[in-house]
C-alpha cells in the first residue's frame, strides 16, 4: 500500500489524470485486508461469490464464441 501511495504522489507530480484513483487504492487496500484479517468468512464467501460469476462469465464467452463460429461457418459460401 505505500507503493500505490508513493505512485499516486508520481502521477500528481507528472500531473497524470486519475491521481486520486491510486491515492484512494491506497488508502482503502490496508483497510480491506484489515477487514479481512478480522472477518475471513467474509473474505472466503467474496471469493466463493467471485469465482462462480468467472465461471458465468466463461460460460457466456464460450457460448457466444461457438455462436460465432457456428454463424460464420454457415455463411462462409456466402461471403466468399
């Protein structure tokens, strides 16, 4: 956490945009993991939730890439 701080006072001093964005990581990361050091169910039950929404995810991607797949093969006399 104090890289994220010492690198959002960089992009200050460079006048980069979105300076806050990385004071703000900064600020919050120690809370978190204080968070989670007090409360692990919590941390457990967030990576539990966050891993079957990648795996929603994943579905999604593969079945719209087979979708795609399926389409541009059917249509391939057409377009050539």
């Amino acid at each position: 956490s104090f890289f994220v701080l010492s690198y959002s006072r960089d992009l200050r001093r460079y006048k980069a945009k979105g300076w806050g964005w990385a004071l703000a990581a900064g600020i919050l990361l120690p809370m978190l993991a204080a968070f989670i050091l007090i409360k692990p169910v919590i941390a457990i039950v967030a990576v539990i939730y966050m891993t079957a929404f990648l795996f929603v995810c994943t579905g999604i991607f593969m079945y719209t890439k087979k979708l795609h797949i399926f389409v541009a093969d059917k249509f391939k006399p057409v377009f050539q």
